[in-house]
C-alpha cells in the first residue's frame, strides 16, 4: 500500500498568528452582533410591557435568565436597552458586528459628559 498522506504544510508563525487573529475578529463580530439583538429584543420585551406574561413585577433580570448571562454582562444590555432610541447607528454597528458593548458604552459615557 502506499501513503496517502497529505503533505505537511509548514507555515511561518506570523502566518499562524495571522490565522488566530482572523478567527478571533470573525468571532469578536459574532458576538458583537448577538449582543446587539439582544439589546433589541430587551428593549422590544421592556417598551411592550411583554415580561409582565412571566408574572414578573418588573422587566429586572428577566432577559438576563432567558439569554443565560451574568448579572453584569446583563446590566450592560440594560444599559443600552433604556437608551436604544438615543443611538441607533451604534445598535446598527453593534448588529452588524462593527462595535461591542463596552465600545458603545464609551460612546455613551463620551456623549453624557458633552450635555
């Protein structure tokens, strides 16, 4: 029999870390852009009034336990969520990947300083 075996590629470790960081970013762009549907969804659930069929008194944590994430990484859904009307391009980039969470969270930290 003989080998079929195909034969190793050597690749240079800048060519590695090329490599890495190309799916971090594709990764980074994916989460960034659940992040912002989430965002979404909180804020149509809380201006609807929709978590009150949970027979919760309030909307709290109840996006928190239907997405499984921490309080803190909740509380910045919050956050955006009270304030999605006053950024839309920022949801938009957060939706199409371009800005995460804490980059929207400078940007809004940055613009209630200027008022």
């Amino acid at each position: 029999m003989s080998s079929t075996a195909a034969p190793s590629v050597v690749s240079s470790t800048s060519d590695r870390l090329e490599v890495l960081f190309a799916e971090l970013a594709e990764l980074a762009g994916q989460r960034n852009a659940i992040d912002g549907r989430i965002v979404q969804i909180a804020a149509q659930i809380d201006r609807d009034q929709l978590w009150g069929v949970t027979g919760a008194r309030f909307f709290g944590g109840v996006d928190g336990l239907a997405a499984g994430v921490v309080d803190g990484h909740c509380a910045h859904h919050h956050h955006h969520r009270d304030r999605i009307e006053e950024f839309p391009r920022c949801v938009a980039g957060m939706g199409e990947g371009r800005l995460s969470l804490d980059q929207v969270a400078v940007i809004a930290a940055r613009r209630r300083g200027l008022r």
